[in-house]
C-alpha cells in the first residue's frame, strides 16, 4: 500500500486561528508531517476573542498547558458566565452562567422543579438556585470540580485574555513542536490547472512556498478560500444585524469581575471584558441604525476607566462560507465565517474546526468524502450557535428603538421558532447531540429573555409540596455553604497566576 499521507501543510494568516491550527496539528501529528506558517506582522489582527467558554480548557488540555502559566502569560482572568444587562427589558438584568441551576433529580431538570414551586406561590429566581450567579456578584472564585460528596457540580469556568498574546504563547508551543513560521505576505495563489487545487504561495519578497493542505487563517479576506477558489458567502444579516464594532481597551478597574457583561444599548451592545492589565471594550451595532459617531459617543460615555487609545472601527457580515473545505483548503477562524461575540463563541469555533479537520485529516488523494463530512457538520454547529445568538435579540420586549423593533418583529429561522415554541409549552427542551450549548445555558437566556413556560413537566408532581419545599432549600444551603471559603477573584488571581504589569 502506497503511503499517501499528507507530507506539508501550510497555514496562511497568525493570529488565535493560525497558531491554534499549528499548536494543536503539531502536537496531534507528530513530526511526520511538516507544518509551515506563514504571516505578516504588517497585518494586523482582530482580536476580539478576548472572553471564552469552558470548552477552551480542552484544548489548552490536548496542547499541555498549565494552567497557571497560561493565565499568567497572557494577563487573563476567570469567567463563570456572561451578565446580560437590559435585553428583555431596560433596568434588567441576567446571568448566563456555565453551571446549571440547582441540581436535576429523578431524571428530570432542575427548572421543572422551579416552575412548578413559582406556580405554588414561591417567587424565588431560578438565579437564587445557582452556585456561579452567587460566586460571580460575590466576586469569587476558585477550581471547585464537586460540592462536597453531592450531585452539585462545582464551577464551570472559562478565560478572559488578551489575544494577542495568547497567540504570542501558542507560537512558543507550536515553533518548539516543529513548526515552521515564515514572515511575509501573500501576493499571488497558483492553482493546478487540471483540478483548481492549490500548488503553491507566494510571498512578497519572492519566496515561493507549496504544500499538500492549505489553511485559510488570513481572516475577513479569506485570501485562500474567497478570493483564490471564490467559495461564496451565506449573508445573515437578517438574522443577525450588527455589522460593525468599535474596540477600544480602557483602565483597569477593581473588583475585578470573574463574568464578562454585554450591555444592550440603543443599535446593539456593549462588551466589557475585565483582564489583569486593563479592561476590552467593544461596541457591537448596525449602521443601519446608527452612525459611527453615535456609537463611539455610546462606548466612550460607558467606560469604567480611562480609555487606552482611540477606538477602532471593525467591519463585518454575519454569516458563514458556503463550504468550509473546497479542494485542498479548509477555512478557519474568520476566513470561515463570522458569528459576533455575544456568547464568546469565536475561540471555541476555531478549536472545534480545528478539531473537525484533525479527525478528517485527508490523505494527498483527498477523497471528496472526507469535505463533505467536515462540511455538514461544521455548517449544522454554526447554524446551532447561529439560532442561539438570534435568541438574545428576538426574545425580547424592549420597542424603544426602531433597531429594537426590527428585531422584535423580525422572521427567524424555523429551527429558532421550534425551540422556543416547545420550552414555551411546559418547560421542554429538545437538546440537539452536536449543540455546543447546554439545556442550562438555552434556559437561562430564553427565562433571562422573559419567555417563561405556562407550565412544567409532569414528573416534577412526583413530590409533595413539603418535599418540594425542602429540596430547593437544601439547594440553597449547598450553595451557602460551597461559596463560604471560596476566595476572591483577584486573591485567587494574586496567589496563582499574576501576570508581571511591570
């Protein structure tokens, strides 16, 4: 048997896509096969994936990174959830925490059990059950797998970091793996004639590089994957509407906060995401709403310190790529799609991606099988995380603005109706297997979001009131108890990972 494994891979574009791409293939494949990365320090990058989701602990997990180092190394802190500040209503507020609320018994999730107490006259939130929510505005963390000898799990916890220097750490891994890292900028792609698949690069300065597999890294250009082999582009922008940003970073402030916050304002929202170093800000909107002007004024009048340069202006189309993989390309990270970073889903796309392609990992004869597998199932997770965005916009009572309006009244995709229309009913979810959020998280944001069930499962009848009574309460004096001897955000940080500010 002729071995036609692939022999060179090129990843074109740094940034988090392309040195999470190489970090994960070198340490997965080994050397056998020679991995080359090529960017330019002319171009910049994004660099709005400063706030993750628990998922990202996997990966630092398969690169072996400690943990410690890495928040040290990149100025980062914890995150047990995202505070969503006047979505449903203005004045409210919810937190789409990583952990469930309560504990789910007898088969049954936990939220029945709290349905059914709200129509027994208790008005405690379904927040009042939750170990993070009392952690977060309590300003504590620490690494908690278990609550005692309980069913409770302990925190589920993610990352805020500066992203630039996380790829900055994850080149040090992926160049001590073998990697191979070429300065320069891409000016011309040669196709092979008979089939269209890439043959080769070439730099700027003359350097020719060619390879069997290419990754398109190169971010909102999709050098390799738009403008060489013209895979169109889904547009959803119905759906999704913002289509720009304003980023500016501003003084760190204390206490220092284990939760990123979006705040929705008149045209869209606003992130805050608290690192050691200084604070992300960000104002996500559609200029079809409003004007540049407008919302600079919005961000810069919202900063809870001093703002640490001008903020810069982003541009770009909600939607995804027609085929991820075409020929001998695969696109990650934004040359593949863009969905905002209201659910800090944007790092966890390209580990996924990366992931999927890993597992898929073609030989030089490329059979179309394995394209088309990565394709379908890449496409069903960014629709899933597609219709879960829409959620926090649709979901809402808020009429105080025309953009507002629009999204209130706007048609969504009948996968989105569904959902909500069954969890409206009695309670019930229907949990897609390749859904990268939890029941918990869908809960949290559609009662977050004022969609509350008319009733519950039936199941949850199964105790009497005074059982009833007593379970949710026992849940609570878990909580007390699991959050007593917890430390301060910042003390965890101080005692473990702080980074050298000076």
């Amino acid at each position: 048997m002729q071995n036609q494994h692939l022999e060179q891979i090129v990843i074109v574009g740094g940034g988090t896509a392309g040195w999470i791409a190489a970090a994960a293939m070198s340490r997965l494949l080994g050397p056998a096969v020679n991995i080359t990365l090529i960017e330019s320090e002319a171009i910049g990058t994004v660099g709005v994936g400063e706030a993750t989701i628990p998922q990202i602990r996997r990966l630092n997990g398969v690169l072996g990174l400690d943990e410690d180092a890495f928040v040290r190394e990149t100025n980062g802190t914890f995150k047990l959830g995202i505070e969503f500040n006047d979505w449903g209503h203005i004045g409210e507020r919810y937190l789409h925490t990583f952990g469930d609320a309560g504990i789910n018994l007898a088969s049954l999730h936990f939220h029945h059990y709290w349905l059914r107490a709200r129509a027994e006259g208790n008005r405690a939130s379904l927040w009042d059950y939750s170990l993070h929510h009392k952690a977060a505005y309590a300003h504590q963390f620490g690494r908690l797998d278990r609550v005692g000898n309980t069913s409770m799990t302990g925190l589920a916890y993610a990352f805020h970091f500066d992203a630039g220097l996380y790829a900055k750490y994850l080149r040090k891994h992926a160049e001590a793996n073998g990697v191979r890292r070429v300065e320069g900028k891409v000016v011309d792609v040669a196709l092979v004639p008979e089939t269209g698949f890439i043959d080769s690069v070439a730099l700027e300065r003359g350097e020719t590089i060619s390879g069997d597999l290419f990754i398109d890294c190169s971010g909102f250009r999709g050098l390799l994957i738009g403008q060489a082999l013209d895979v169109g582009y889904q547009d959803w922008s119905k759906w999704l509407p913002c289509n720009s940003a304003m980023a500016v970073g501003c003084e760190s402030t204390q206490p220092l906060l284990p939760y990123t916050q979006a705040t929705a304002h008149e045209a869209g929202w606003q992130w805050r995401i608290p690192l050691q170093h200084r604070t992300g800000n960000g104002h996500v909107f559609c200029d079809e709403f409003t004007t540049e002007e407008k919302a600079t004024d919005t961000l810069l009048a919202n900063l809870d310190g001093a703002p640490m340069g001008d903020p810069k202006r982003l541009r770009f189309t909600t939607g995804r790529r027609e085929k991820f993989w075409h020929k001998n390309c695969v696109s990650i990270g934004l040359s593949s799609g863009f969905l905002e970073p209201l659910e800090s889903t944007s790092i966890h796309l390209i580990q996924s991606n990366v992931s999927k392609l890993i597992e898929l990992l073609p030989t030089r004869a490329f059979d179309p099988s394995n394209a088309a597998e990565y394709n379908r199932q890449v496409s069903h997770e960014y629709e899933l995380v597609r219709d879960f965005l829409i959620l926090h916009y649709h979901r809402t009572d808020r009429d105080d603005s025309e953009f507002w309006r629009y999204c209130q009244n706007m048609s969504v995709p009948d996968s989105l109706t569904d959902k909500m229309a069954l969890f409206e009913g009695n309670g019930l979810l229907y949990k897609d297997p390749e859904d990268l959020f939890r029941e918990s998280s869908w809960v949290q944001v559609m009662v977050g979001q004022g969609l509350m069930p008319k009733s519950f499962h039936a199941m949850a009848n199964r105790l009497s009131s005074e059982q009833l009574t007593s379970f949710l309460a026992d849940v609570q004096k878990l909580i007390d108890r699991a959050t007593q001897d917890l430390p301060g955000h910042s003390d965890f940080i101080a005692a473990h990972c702080a980074a050298d500010l000076q």
